[in-house]
C-alpha cells in the first residue's frame, strides 16, 4: 500500500474508533506527499544564504511564515507584486512558491525553484513547525 494512502487509512481508522492521534498531523504539499521535517531543517540550510528564521536578511524572516500574508513582515522590504499578491502561506501556495516563485507572482524579488517535490514537502514541513 502506498505510504499516503496507509497513513490516511490509519487516520481514518483511529478517528472513527474515536482514538485521540497523539502524533502531529503531517504536511502534505500540493503533490500529496509527506514532509519530513527533519530533513526539511537539513534542506533548509542551503535557503540560509537568503533568509534566516529570527531575523530579516536578503529575504524576509520564516518563523511564523506557514499562515501568515505574503508580504507582511514589518520591517522588511517587499515588492510591490508580493505586497499585493493576496496570497496566505499555507502548504499548497508554498508547494507552487518553492516549485517557481516568480510564476506564481511575477514581478516578486525572489527568482527560486526548487524542482525535488519531496525535498519541497520536506523544507515546508519544517518551515511549519517555527511558530
């Protein structure tokens, strides 16, 4: 049985059974697949040369980021295209960021893909447990 389908099968199962789930719901991505935050934090490493978890760098801070409005970190610089995007961040809008941020908004400062879906899952699992 395919991964996503066992743990959704497992969910369904313990939630019908009225069994409390004392693990943290995983992140899916837009591609359904399961993000390891662990490897997510290693992945996360290479975003450092733009981006720093506490404070504002060349790119904005990401504590805090999974459900927050793009463009509404004080204190930092966006462009005017990102600023207007209406865009929230939540999983499936970071999926299709990190898969081409400037497709998705065009006229935004960051130019980044990241084509790995598993590694994009991973760096979003991750960025989704810095509150």
């Amino acid at each position: 049985m395919h991964r996503n389908t066992l743990l959704g099968y497992l969910v369904t199962c313990a939630l019908a059974a009225n069994i409390p789930l004392a693990c943290a719901t995983p992140t899916a991505t837009e591609s359904n697949l399961i993000g390891d935050p662990g490897r997510g934090k290693n992945l996360y490493q290479g975003c450092q040369a733009c981006h720093s978890i506490e404070d504002n760098d060349l790119g904005p801070k990401h504590r805090g980021v999974v459900g927050r409005h793009a463009g509404s970190v004080e204190d930092y610089n966006y462009s005017q295209a990102l600023k207007n995007s209406g865009l929230t961040w939540d999983a499936a809008t970071l999926d299709r960021w990190l898969t081409n941020s400037s497709a998705l908004v065009p006229g935004t400062k960051m130019y980044f893909q990241l084509d790995d879906p598993q590694a994009r899952a991973d760096i979003i699992a991750y960025l989704g447990q810095l509150k």
